[in-house]
C-alpha cells in the first residue's frame, strides 16, 4: 500500500486511491479550472502543488485529514 506523504505524486495518490478525487479536486481547483491537471498534477508532488498554490500550512493540515479520514475507511471496509 502506497503511504501518502508531502512528496507523493498526486497522480499516484489518484492512480492509487481514486476515491480521493473530490478532495484533491477541492484542493487543486485551479488546476482543473485551467485544464492543467493532466500536466501539473502528473508532474508535482503534493508540496509541490501546494508550493504552486501557495496554500496555507493550516489548509494543507486539513488536506491530510481529509485523505487520511477517507483512506482510513477504506482500509476498515476492506478488512471486513
């Protein structure tokens, strides 16, 4: 299993686990609103597009809450 951290690609967190889609929407917007997430998103890790973003360190806290609290689920549905 793919461990997510700042330096994760948020292409394989996609690839990986694509029922974090709507966070990552919610989070990298601006990408999808200019139609740069084919090239940004495959190309940065999450601190880099949090880095292009400038996204406050409070935001970014709340970015890993809102992933871990879906990952963690699916791990506990998966078991059963």
């Amino acid at each position: 299993m793919l461990r997510v951290t700042e330096e994760t690609k948020v292409f394989h967190l996609l690839e990986q686990f694509p029922e974090t889609e709507e966070v990552i929407k919610k989070y990298f917007s601006y990408f999808y609103e200019h139609r740069l997430e084919d090239i940004a998103l495959k190309r940065l890790s999450i601190k880099g597009a949090f880095n292009v973003l400038e996204i406050p360190e409070e935001k970014q806290k709340e970015f890993f809450e809102e992933i871990n609290n879906i990952l963690s689920k699916d791990i506990i549905s998966n078991s059963y």
